[in-house]
C-alpha cells in the first residue's frame, strides 16, 4: 500500500510523459519560443496575445469536452496526443499568422482533452490500487516539460531558427508517445460509468462551486506570467541573459511541486495549503514590478514554477475527493474554468500594456485577479461550512 508495483510505476510514468507532452511542451514551450518568433517574424505583443488566447480557447473546448467522455478514453486520449504532436511539428513549417493561431487552437483543444482524461485515468487507477497518494507526481510531468522545453529552446534557437526549435520539439514528443505506448501496452481502462443524476451527484453544490470559481481566476491571473514571464525579461535590457533560464528556473521548481504540496495536506488541511500556494504566487506575480534585479526575477520564476503545478494538483485531488465516482465530472469542470480565465488572461494582459505601456500594468492586475481568487476560497470555504453546520442543526431540532 505504501509503496509502488512495477506495473504501476509504468502506468504512472506513461501520464507523466503525456503531461510533458501536452502542458510542458505542447502548451508552454510557446513561452520561451515567443520571444524569438517577435523578433523574427516582427509580432506585436498584442498579436501573441492573440496566439496564446487561441490556444487557450482550444484548451477550453478539450478540457469541456472531455467530461463527456465516458467510453474508450484511451483509444481517445491517444488519438488526441497524436493530434497535438502534429500541430507542434506544423508549427515549424509554416509562416503565416491565421495558420498558426489555427494550430494553437488544436494544440489547446488536444491539450485539455490529454490533461482531463489523463488525470481521470491515473487518479482511478491508482485509486483502484490503494495508491491515491501518489497521484501528485503525475502532474511533475507539466513542470519536467517545463524544463525539457526551457532547457531545448535556447540551445536549438542558438544554432537554428525558431521553426527548427518546433520541429525539434515535435520530434521529441513522438518519441515520449511511443515510449507511453510501450509502458501502456498491457494496461486496460475500464469506461466509466455516467452516475445518475440527484441531489448528492450534483457537483455545483456547497464548496465545490467556490473552488471552481477560485481556480478559474487563479487560471486568468497565472497565465500572464506564464505566457509573457520570459518575453517582459528579455524585452529588459539588462535581464536579457536569464530570459530562457528564467523558464528552466520555472521548470526545475515545478518538477517536485504536485508531491511536495501533496505531501502538506497529509498535516494540514487542503484549503490552508491552497492557501499558502495562493499567497507565494501574488508574491512572485508581483516582485518584477516592485524589483528588476536578477534575482527577483529568478524568484518569481520559481515561485510562479512551484505553485501553479502545486494549485492544480491540490484543486483537482481535493475536487475527486469531494466527488469520488465523479473523477471526469469534477476534473472537466475546474479546468473548464481555468481555460476560460486563460483565455481572458492575454487579452486583458496585452490591453494593459498597450494602455499603461508598462509591463508592470499585466503584473499587477495578475497579481490582484489571483488575490481575489485567495479571497474566494477562503470566504467559500467559511460559508459553505457555516451552512453545513446550519442545516445539521434544522436535522438534529426537526421533530420526528
């Protein structure tokens, strides 16, 4: 129980690698590689604003999608991983800007059906096995594709161009499916099986909705860090240097978060650890603005790294213990949320900075978004207990 069976390493490694594939590189290599795409190809800050918004309009529709998923997820799943991988190489073939906002939109679309099903898939097995605990290091596979991607863009844009960095990266991602495939080849899934619908089936009912909501903002105030972390530092002058390590810090530091934040909640109750993950990130969001020195930058990539994988892992393994045969319902539901504050979050981000022409103008209406969504929490939290506790008492004074 305490431990893990070969089986069960592979079967947990093979999600890892479809994470790497579909957050770390699919979705977030597009962060390192902006900046040289703006020099070379001439786009505006707003025009990648518009390409990150595309992907994340796509990654809603997936992650939407996928709750309705209930048979055959894993001829699914991988008929969309082999989709995503496509739109990754096409990228590196191509110069024109409708085209690639069509292939950001896939690489989304893909994207939130890979994240949804895969996280569905693992936390039932490992939760069929008395294995729950180790859910956490699925998701080290975005922070590992963080870092793959963070380390990778640099060395390959340092002697080709950006197209071949696409390529290289697409390359790489089919060689982490065939692997999947391999470790997969003798696991089976059972379909799941649609829960009928009554008052305690129903998701949008007392904490749930507040974590929802929270986690939704959350989606809209990271994402302009983590779309446009690497092109504010190089566009400073004097930060230039550490603009793609900045990205590896990132990487590096969401590796081990999902198990080390995990592993909190074994202490501490879920919404307190949340909580500090809440107030570390405001923190990093917002040190840029208050301090352009190398170090500060650094720390807010790692903390940006470190409690936005910590914030997933936590909201997502909270949200299937509330609803535990509802592990796709509740899954589809947050990251539905998330996708739609991601898709708001460049817009909005590239609007102030054209307005205040400022990059600390996104900063700080991040940094303020992701305090709301703290406040959300915590209110929803007090409240839904309080009526929790409200309506056990009419139970206990109701005359029998």
């Amino acid at each position: 129980m305490y431990s893990l069976r070969r089986q069960h390493i592979g079967v947990l490694s093979g999600g890892i690698l479809l994470l790497v594939v579909a957050m770390g590189i699919s979705r977030f290599a597009f962060t390192p590689i902006l900046p040289f795409m703006r020099i070379e190809e001439g786009l505006t800050f707003k025009e990648g604003g518009y390409l990150a918004s595309s992907n994340y309009i796509g990654y809603f529709v997936g992650a939407l999608g996928a709750g309705f998923i209930y048979r055959k997820k894993k001829n699914f799943l991988l008929i969309n991983v082999v989709l995503n991988i496509c739109s990754i190489f096409i990228m590196g073939l191509t110069h024109s800007f409708i085209l690639w906002g069509m292939l950001r939109f896939i690489a989304g679309a893909t994207s939130g059906f890979i994240f949804v099903l895969t996280s569905s898939i693992i936390m039932d097995y490992l939760a069929t096995h008395y294995k729950t605990r180790f859910s956490g290091f699925l998701f080290s596979g975005i922070g590992l594709g963080i870092t793959i991607s963070g380390l990778l863009v640099p060395m390959i844009e340092g002697v080709f161009e950006w197209e071949t960095t696409w390529l290289g990266l697409g390359i790489l991602s089919a060689l982490f499916l065939v692997i999947t495939l391999i470790l997969w080849r003798n696991i089976s899934i059972k379909d799941g099986v649609k829960v009928e619908k009554s008052n305690d089936t129903k998701i949008l009912q007392g904490f749930m909705p507040w974590l929802i909501l929270a986690y939704g903002l959350e989606g809209l105030g990271y994402i302009i860090t983590g779309t446009f972390l690497v092109d504010i530092i190089y566009n400073i002058e004097s930060l230039r240097a550490f603009a793609s390590f900045s990205w590896v810090i990132a990487g590096i530091a969401a590796a081990p978060a999902a198990p080390l934040w995990m592993l909190l909640i074994s202490k501490y109750t879920t919404v307190k650890v949340l909580s500090l993950a809440y107030i570390l990130q405001i923190i990093g969001i917002l040190l840029p603005v208050l301090t352009q020195t190398t170090w500060s930058v650094l720390l807010s990539a790692f903390l940006f790294g470190f409690t936005f994988v910590g914030i997933v892992s936590l909201s997502t393994a909270y949200a299937r213990e509330l609803f535990p045969k509802q592990s796709g319902v509740v899954v589809s539901a947050l990251t539905t949320s998330y996708a739609l504050g991601q898709i708001l979050g460049p817009i909005l981000a590239s609007w102030t900075e054209f307005y205040f022409k400022s990059f600390k103008a996104p900063l700080t209406f991040a940094g303020s978004i992701v305090t709301f969504a703290l406040a959300i929490l915590l209110v929803g939290k007090w409240y839904s207990e309080r009526k929790e506790i409200t309506k056990s008492i009419e139970v206990f004074h109701t005359p029998k």
